[in-house]
C-alpha cells in the first residue's frame, strides 16, 4: 500500500465543510490542510537530497510525490493536534 492510500484510508476526523447535508466521502479536516500545506514540490525534492532519498526518474518522480503526500499529512496532522 503506497503512502498516498494509507493517508487516504486513515482520514477520519471533522468534515473539513460541516452543514446540514453531510456528503458521503466528503474532505475531511485533514484532508483540507493538507491540500493548503505550505509545502512545495520542491521542499520534497529537497527532503529527500538531505536525507538519502532516491530522486531519479522522470520529474517528478514517484518517491518525490510520495514524500510530498506524506510531508504535507504531517503539516495536516499538526495543525489538528494545535
């Protein structure tokens, strides 16, 4: 299972646009900082040269959007726990 569809599996939470008509499957709280993270494809790429990651491939790569998911989930998660 990649990072993106444990963080999509794990998105339980405060609906991220409460109303009286809930949406099935709608964005969740954790769902909405993470797609407004200030976190940039270029943050990722720039993560992964500090920290040994594999950055080859066509631009961007697999393990670049995958670190940008999962740094852009723990910029979310942090904002819940403020």
């Amino acid at each position: 299972m990649s990072i993106l569809e444990t963080h999509t599996k794990n998105t339980k939470g405060a609906l991220a646009f409460p109303g009286k008509v809930q949406y099935a499957g709608g964005m969740s709280l954790r769902d909405y900082f993470a797609a407004h993270a200030p976190i940039t494809y270029q943050d990722a790429y720039e993560w992964l040269e500090c920290y040994g990651g594999e950055c080859v491939g066509p631009w961007p790569s697999k393990s670049v959007m995958e670190t940008l998911v999962r740094l852009r989930f723990e910029y979310a998660d942090a904002m819940i726990c403020q």
